[in-house]
C-alpha cells in the first residue's frame, strides 16, 4: 500500500502496544518533558521511550538521573564549537535512524530548540504523529528570541497533538488557523517539574549558593546568555548589575554564567572582582531551584526561570524587549525591562526597596500551571491511541 496519500494523523503502527517516542535535547526540554515520561510510564498501556539528541551534555546529565528519564537512545551529537547546521545535521541523521528502529506511533517535543525543530522535521518526513509540549508560545519577532521564535512556529506547523501551556497560547494557535479540537490547554509542566524538585529537599550542591545563602544578605540571580543580546545590550546589563551591588552592601549578586565566549568574557571584564559579584559555573537543576526560592529578585533572559519564579512568588525583570510568555506579566510577577542600564537598575532598585508597585508577598498562585500538565499530555495522547475517554480535563488557567 502507498503511503503518498495517507496523512501523518492517520498512521498507526499496529501492534498491542502504542508506542511514543519522547525527544529531548537540552536541560529545559529535560526538565519539562520528565512529568510527561513519568505520567506515560505509569499509565502501562503506552510503551514510552526517550531519545536525547545531547544538544547539551553537562547540564542534562543530573536532570536525567534524579527523574529517572533513563534515555534508550543517546546521540550523543554535541561537539566543541558546534553550530546549528552541526545540531541540524546530528538531529536529522541520528533521530532518522531511532524512528526507524523504534517505529513509534507519536514522536513528542517540548518547547522551542534545535531539537525539537527537526525531532518535528524526522516525525514529518517519517509520515508519524508529532506531539509539542508547549506549542502556541509566540513573541511576535522572528529575530527575538533567534533562533527560538522560528523553531517553535516551524514545530507548529509539523504538529498534529498541540499542548498548549495557557489559554493565550492557544488563542495564538487558533488565530493562525489550527484546527481547535487538537488545541489542547495542559498548563506547563515546568510546574510539574519544580513541585517534584522542591519535595525532593535535596542538599545544596554548589558551595558558593552555600556560602550566599548562610550569608544573610538578599540573594539578586541572574541569568543572561541570549544571542540578541551579545555585545553591547550586555555589556549595558553587566554595568547596571555592577552599579547595584555597588550601592546595595545588603545585596548579593550570582550569577551563573553561560559558558559562551560571548557571554564569558564581558561577564569577567564588568562584573569580576567585585566582592558580592559571584561569576559561577551553571547551576545544577535543584541548587536552581533552590536559589530561585531564595531570591528576593531575578535578573533573567531565560523563558524557563519566567515561568518557574511565579511559584515563589519572586520579582522578576525580564532582559528582553518582548516576551512570548506574557502570563507572568499579566500576572504582575514579571516585568519586561530590556537591557538598558537605567532602565534596569531603576526597576532593580524599585524591586528591592518596595519602591516599584509589585505585590506584596507576590503572586497568588502560578499563572503557568497547577502541577499536573504531564497527566494531561499523557492522558491526551493516550485516549487518541487507544481509543478510549479521556481521564482529564483541560486546565482552565487564567485567560
């Protein structure tokens, strides 16, 4: 039988068992597709595999382990000075290959990487379902984020299974056309995932968190490593950072720094040797999580840590100009600052003094979830294999 005419939707592998492949690549795409794997495990009647591309290798490592992701396959294609056509290149060949060995009737992504783009891209050309985890997320810049903004679209467009993390998101789907009875509204399971972690109570790993925590000064993260901002929008951030710790003896300042040469030498230059300037290694995933609850502001350029400070309820200025998250903003807890030297230290300042309107005690709960998005995604995908009701209902979230 010719497949020339048969839709992606359509196709089933036929067999006891549905199969579901699961793609990552990044710490992030770990991190939010572990309640995904977890929830599809503990149905039993869905064989779920995971596949890492190791996009990144040192920061996925403890993430795989402490949630038992336990990959089938390793690419392993991360290589010194690797570039998007070299993460292009890896993904395509080495997922061709799992797809065609696994065979599985649903591949899965999550967000908005190099991975999920052409995890998607093997998923389309292999004529199989593809399923993405926080689908719809939009900023409206194909330039910003780059090169995320574009893979996130392009992933939608190969998408047959959309797990939409809000209802904004979804409205975005709808918008550009997608059909809304497979516009599914799970909440993120970044929440999910950083419930688990915090319940898991482990022990500070990094001895400087260790140092700054037992210190009694209050704790200012950040986290800057997105390409738009390379050159000077940095070196502009680094000064405002270097001015507030100089005016603030009660303030210290941490910040893990991305090991890009872009972002590592104009970090050393600016911010080194200030005494409550701390330039560390990227933290592991639950000393994160620890200092995000420790906080009492975060500095960040990153999507992930703008959807997980909500839970503690900590200020956060976003490095951007736009965001594709605006929940947080709508919510009060997130502010979109750029990275202009006043304007951020103006809006630092205002955070740490009481001086800048935010709410009291912070948000009420987190506009991004409620912790069981992944019982949600496997539910979804579930009920569709096997042709059987769903157990769940969609989050209703705030709109």
């Amino acid at each position: 039988m010719s497949g020339a005419d048969r839709k992606a939707s359509d196709t089933a592998r036929p067999g006891p068992m549905p199969r579901v492949l699961v793609v990552v690549g990044t710490r992030p795409e770990a991190i939010k597709m572990a309640p995904v794997v977890e929830a599809l495990r503990d149905r039993g009647d869905v064989e779920a595999r995971v596949a890492l591309t190791g996009q990144h290798t040192d920061l996925v490592d403890q993430v795989l382990d402490a949630f038992r992701l336990d990959p089938a396959y390793d690419l392993a294609i991360m290589r010194p000075g690797q570039s998007l056509y070299d993460v292009a290149r890896g993904c395509l060949d080495g997922l061709r290959d799992v797809v065609r060995d696994f065979k599985p009737d649903v591949l899965l992504v999550q967000g908005d990487t190099a991975t999920v783009f052409f995890g998607a891209l093997v998923a389309f050309f292999e004529r199989m379902r593809v399923g993405h985890v926080e689908a719809g997320l939009r900023s409206g810049d194909k330039w910003a984020p780059f090169p995320e903004e574009i893979f996130r679209r392009l992933t939608d467009q190969l998408t047959d299974y959309y797990f939409a993390p809000t209802r904004p998101a979804a409205e975005n789907l709808r918008r550009e056309g997608v059909d809304p009875g497979r516009v599914y509204v799970t909440g993120n399971t970044v929440v999910d995932a950083l419930l688990a972690a915090r319940d898991l109570e482990r022990p500070v790993e990094h001895p400087v968190l260790r140092d700054v925590l037992a210190g009694g000064r209050r704790l200012v993260l950040l986290t800057a490593h997105r390409r738009e901002s390379f050159g000077a929008p940095l070196r502009e951030l680094f000064g405002a950072v270097r001015t507030l710790a100089d005016r603030h003896e009660d303030v210290e300042v941490l910040y893990p720094v991305h090991p890009n040469p872009n972002v590592v030498g104009p970090a050393r230059e600016i911010l080194g040797g200030h005494a409550r300037v701390h330039l560390i290694e990227p933290l592991g995933y639950f000393d994160l999580v620890r200092a995000l609850s420790a906080a009492a502001l975060v500095l960040t350029d990153s999507g992930g840590i703008q959807e997980e400070a909500p839970t503690f309820g900590v200020p956060v200025l976003v490095l951007r100009e736009v965001t594709e998250r605006p929940e947080g903003v709508e919510a009060g807890v997130v502010r979109l600052v750029g990275t202009d030297r006043d304007r951020v230290l103006t809006e630092a300042e205002g955070a740490l003094d009481g001086s800048g309107g935010w709410p009291e005690g912070g948000v009420a709960s987190n506009p991004y979830g409620d912790g069981r998005a992944g019982e949600r995604i496997a539910d979804i995908v579930c009920a569709d294999l096997l042709g059987v009701p769903r157990r769940t209902k969609d989050w209703e979230g705030p709109r």
